[in-house]
C-alpha cells in the first residue's frame, strides 16, 4: 500500500484479471440482486451498527445524482461532494474504516481539518483508516456515473475493503446509478431503493401527506405539461377567487431550483379566467433558476411531470421542516427539526437553517415528520430524509401545511451529522430540544451560501489560517464554536459553508456573525 501526502492510506491501481459480467443496469437481475444487498444490509445493523469497536468500513459516494441542468445552476456544485465529509465523524471508532470518493482532488489540509475535530481519537490513527480516491473529473456529470466508467477505480475501492461482510455505501442520494454501483461492488447501500423515489417527488409528496391526514396546500399533482398547468391553475380560482399566487414545481426538482410562482394579477371577474391564464403564461410565470427561461422550464416539466399548488401567505410565515431516518428494520423517528432560511426574489431558494425548529411548533412539526416517516417505512423506504413545511401564524398558534419529501440527505444532514459526532448526543422529538451526553442543549445555525466576490481567491489554508488567528474555531472543551465546510469552493466561487454551535440560538447566530465580520475584515482590500 503507498501513503499520500496527508497520510491516508492510498491503493496501488490492479490490473484486473479477467473482465467482470454485470447485470445490464435497470434490468430485473439488477434489482433483484440490489434487494439480496440491502438483505444482508439489516444482517450488519444488527450485528455490526451497534458494536462501536467492530472492524467495518464505510464507503462514502457524495454523488449528487441529480438534473444536470439544474445541477449546474448552482455554483461549484462539484465541491457540495466536500459536505459529507462530516461523515469522517465515523472515524472516532477505532475499528471503522472509511473510503471517501469523489470527482476531484480534495486538499489534504481540508481532511485534516475535519480528523482535528474527532472526538477521542489522534489524527494519525485516524487518518490509518482512511482512503481518500477521486475521479479526476470535474464534468457536470453525477459522481456514481464517473466511477462506473472507471473500472480499475472500481477495483481499487474494493481492495480498500478488510472484509466485504462488514461493509456498506452511504450516498448523497440514490438513483438507478447508485444501484448500479452497488451491484458491481457487490456492497449494500444505506439509502432508500429507486424504485420507490416516486414516493418523495413533489406528486408522491402530495399523496404521502393525504395518507397521514396532514394538512397541505390546495393543488393538483400528476401534472404532465402545459396544459395540465393551465387548468390547475384555473381550478385553483375558481375554488378560491381571492387567491393571488400558486406555486409550479417540478417533480424532481433541485433546492428550489425546480419551482415557478404564478401571478393571478389582472385576472379578469368575468368568466374568462382560463382563457385569460393562457394567454398569460409565459409573462406571468416567474422562474426561480435564474438560467431558465420559460421555454426550458416547461420543457423540463413535461419531462419530470409536477405539481401546481395555492401559494400559501401570510403575515408571519416560517419553513420548518424535519429530518427522518428509516433503519434497515423498519423503524422510524425524527433526528432533527430546522427553521430553514430561504432566500432569492421569490424565497424559494434553500440559503441555510436554524436548528432546532422554534420551540412553539418544533414537537409538532417533529410529531408530523414522524407521521410521515413511519408511512414511508410502510412502503419499504430506508434511510435519511426530510419533510418541508410552511408554518402560518393563525393567532395564538400555528397552522402547517407539509409542502414535500426529500428523499434523500439535503442541506441539514451535515451540519446535524457533525453536532451528532461532536457531541454524541440526541434529540428529543417531543421536547423540540437536543441535548448533549452529558444534558446540555445545544443549538446551531447553518448555511452553505457564505458568498462574497471579495473572498475569490482565499485558499484553503488561508481560511484555516484566519479561523485559527481570529479564534473561529470549534471548541471541544465547550462544545462551542464554528466549523467550516465548503472549503475547496472558496477560492473561485468566493462561497463557503459554516456551522455556528451555541448555547442558545442567540449564542449560535452571534458566531455565525462574528464568522462574517472576520470574513469581511480579512478581504478587505
């Protein structure tokens, strides 16, 4: 075995002997062998999860398989692979091996930020456990994609495995890709099947939501093209005239990106309504992905098929939203609940999130999550999702409409995964408040849109160079402090992540301010 420069133990590349017989991807074969992995899947969460010492090996896939073009929206999408680097929290179990792969090489001095953090352990024995691959391949193209079309990469995660028995694949999310994936490495995957992601699309939300009974916005799924938007949209108004704006999402869409608002301004009161609607499509449709035009929305909505539902308003509106995990044996419950931040001219972008929820509604909307989870796990999902809502004030409580299902980890899996790593402790779904092993509450705020031009340009080692000097750092001793992720996007996109441990939420935003005061001050030019 050889040794790269952070230490971490790096695969000699094998010359196969003899080229391998697959199933052909999507067919039957496929997914009857993906469904033996998950099998022996619940073999290892009952046997080897709950052992912390026993030798297993965790293989991270941060691919996010998702729309291109909606992908390549967002700015240095290849470096949201960094996000899951949380996960390197595993790694404070002396026996667990960890493979991490991705597109593109990640600065040692970005690991070594991370195995600094781990509770416990030295960084060396850490880093003995630890293999870092990537694909040299910085395409818009998912991370699963570019390690099919590398057999020897292939091969090489292989050899990194001590015992295959005793070893899985964590993704970002999982598509026919990630299946694929995992039946030519002959690895079961700790995510839900593709078979059943229709169940977390914006029309399987919908559906999801009206089995459990919970409250959600008027609307119409199962919408397949412009016409099916026209008369939803009618129908809307005509079941509720004084309605002003309705949201169009795509099934699949991506952190908003997916979404349009529709302005009924102007709509006539005399019975032209749907004639009127489509005459004015195309002007009155505001697209959130800023690269979109109107001609390429509805393009990608005939292709993803969507939704159209009422545009929930209100003087004091929040978007909460809980965080579920599925284990291998069907049981259920709520990890987490946030105060997501929305932002962009239409709010529908993803810009961070508070955590926990606020303490008036956080058991409710934990309470609905559940509801929703323990449905899903009916059908056979497994894994991290999430449930997003939209929280009105109605006088002295709150009405909550359940808006959709991500199923798979989003933007507060990895802040909640660090915390979790950190501080080994948990959160009380009834209470809203999550509580430290030793019973202290601790908060956070976090974002994955720290941007500013004027940062274009910092490396890595200057922003560790500045967290240190300023004190922006986490504190064990405490259990306090801010952690950087995002790193390896800094220097061209001037974009960052942080998460902000408090005390309090007062506490945790006033890191987080703090972060950008030094931020601002030490790029001033």
């Amino acid at each position: 075995m050889a040794i790269d420069t952070l230490g971490t133990t790096v695969a000699p590349y094998p010359a196969p002997e003899s080229p391998e017989v697959f199933p052909t991807p999507e067919s039957q074969f496929e997914r009857d062998r993906f469904r033996q992995l998950q099998h022996e899947l619940l073999e290892q969460y009952e046997h080897v999860f709950p052992d912390m010492t026993a030798e297993k090996t965790v293989v991270i896939v941060p691919s996010l398989s998702m729309d291109k073009e909606i992908l390549e929206r967002v700015d240095g999408f290849v470096h949201y692979e960094e996000r899951m680097l949380s996960l390197l929290m595993l790694l404070r179990m002396p026996r667990t091996h960890v493979v991490y792969v991705t597109s593109t090489h990640i600065d040692p001095v970005i690991v070594d930020y991370y195995l600094h953090l781990l509770p416990g352990i030295t960084g060396n024995h850490a880093r003995q456990r630890l293999t870092m691959l990537n694909c040299c391949d910085s395409s818009s193209k998912p991370l699963s994609q570019k390690i099919l079309e590398r057999p020897r990469l292939m091969e090489r995660i292989r050899n990194c495995i001590p015992r295959r028995e005793m070893a899985h694949i964590s993704c970002f999310n999982t598509t026919h890709l990630e299946r694929t994936l995992s039946v030519r490495l002959n690895l079961p995957l700790f995510g839900c099947d593709p078979d059943l992601l229709s169940l977390g699309s914006k029309s399987g939300s919908r559906k999801i939501f009206r089995s459990c009974g919970l409250n959600m916005p008027d609307g119409f799924e199962d919408l397949s093209d412009e016409n099916d938007i026209i008369d939803a949209l009618t129908e809307l108004k005509a079941r509720n005239p004084g309605l002003s704006k309705a949201v169009v999402k795509m099934n699949d869409g991506f952190s908003g990106e997916g979404n349009s608002i529709f302005s009924f301004e102007g709509v006539p009161d005399n019975g032209s309504t749907k004639r009127w609607i489509k005459e004015n499509l195309r002007e009155k449709l505001q697209i959130v992905a800023e690269a979109f035009n109107y001609d390429i929305f509805i393009d990608k909505f005939k292709a993803m098929g969507g939704i159209v539902e009422a545009f929930i308003d209100g003087e004091e509106k929040r978007s909460p939203s809980a965080q579920c995990i599925v284990d291998p044996k069907g049981f259920a419950e709520v990890i987490s609940t946030h105060d997501q931040l929305l932002g962009g001219e239409s709010r529908q972008i993803f810009l961070g999130a508070n955590f926990p929820a606020d303490s008036e509604y956080a058991g409710e909307i934990g309470m609905h999550g559940l509801a929703v989870a323990r449905e899903l796990a009916k059908h056979g999902v497994i894994g991290r999702f999430s449930v997003d809502f939209i929280s009105v004030r109605e006088g002295s409580g709150w009405a909550h409409y359940a808006v959709e299902i991500n199923l798979r980890k989003g933007g507060t899996t990895h802040p909640n995964l660090m915390l979790q790593g950190l501080t080994i402790g948990k959160y009380d779904v009834a209470r809203g408040i999550y509580l430290t092993a030793n019973g202290q509450p601790r908060y956070y705020f976090s974002s994955d849109n720290v941007k500013s031009e004027s940062y274009k340009g910092l490396t890595p080692h200057d922003l560790i160079d500045i967290a240190i000097y300023n004190r922006l750092q986490y504190d064990g001793s405490s259990m306090q402090g801010v952690m950087f992720h995002l790193i390896g996007a800094l220097s061209q996109y001037g974009k960052l992540g942080v998460v902000c441990i408090g005390d309090s939420h007062s506490r945790a935003n006033a890191f987080y301010r703090k972060t950008l005061q030094v931020l601002n001050k030490s790029t001033r030019q």
